[in-house]
C-alpha cells in the first residue's frame, strides 16, 4: 500500500536505484509511441547527429520516473489522479547509459473542498551514470487522505 498525503514530509529526499537503457527499450518505446525517429531507431543517421549515436526517446522516461518511484511504495493504491506535470530535456541518453532518479517533495497542499484527498508535488532529477542531469521536472500528484479509523 502507498503512502497517505499525511505521510510524506517537505523537503523530503528519494533517490531510486539505477536502470540500465537498453537496445529493447528503445524498440518497444517506438513500437508502442509510433515513434520511430532515425535519432532512436537509425544508428548510421544517428551517427551523424550531434549525439554521435543513437539516442533514448525523451518521454520515455517520464514514464519510467513514476515507475522507479514505485519501488518506494509511495504511490501504489493512494495516488487518485496525476494533475500536472512539466519536463526539460537537458541532455541525451544513450543505450547503455544508466540513469537514476531524484525527487524531492517541495509542496504538501491540502484540498479546500474534499477532505479525502491532498496535492503531493514533487521535483525531479534523471541524473545518468556521471552524476549528470540529463531531464528535470517535477509533478503534482492528488494522493489519498489516511481513512478516519472506524474504532
């Protein structure tokens, strides 16, 4: 079971372990996206870009950002809805490349209206195998309340 809103603390700091991007994560992202731009799929073109290779899609990893944060258990089960999120791409990722995600929780908002409920926001960092930003961002997550107790 994930965390409740009354759970996580300001300013608080999860780091996840390091996922290696692999030739099949670039396959399938195209296969299931449609995207199958040379700069990800077309080594020889690839080559000749300013990357020198082929590189990750740059959406992928918001995706995989919410699933290395799943491995904290924060959000299984408690999270309602994603109301917002925003991204930078700040440098390439290349198969082979490992990356490794820090969020920092920077806002806790209570809803106004419904009681159930409560805004989790949290800034983001895809740092790769040289300690280097490669995307930045953030999210706010509607997270449930801890359920009055019945006693």
């Amino acid at each position: 079971m994930g965390r409740y809103f009354e759970a996580f603390q300001l300013g608080e700091v999860f780091e996840t372990y390091g996922r290696t991007i692999t030739e099949t994560d670039l396959v399938t992202f195209a296969g299931m996206t449609g995207d199958f731009n040379p700069l990800h799929m077309d080594e020889d073109f690839a080559a000749s870009s300013p990357f020198g290779g082929r590189i990750a899609h740059g959406p992928f990893f918001v995706g995989l950002t919410f699933g290395l944060l799943s491995q904290f258990d924060l959000f299984e089960r408690t999270v309602l809805a994603l109301r917002r999120v925003n991204w930078q791409f700040d440098g390439p990722v290349k198969p082979g490349d490992t990356v490794r995600v820090r969020a920092e929780v920077v806002e806790l908002k209570a809803h106004p209206k419904k009681t159930d409920r409560g805004n989790v926001s949290m800034t983001v960092t895809v740092l790769n195998q040289r300690d280097e930003d490669v995307q930045t961002g953030g999210f706010t997550a509607v997270v449930a309340r801890q359920p009055a107790s019945s006693d």
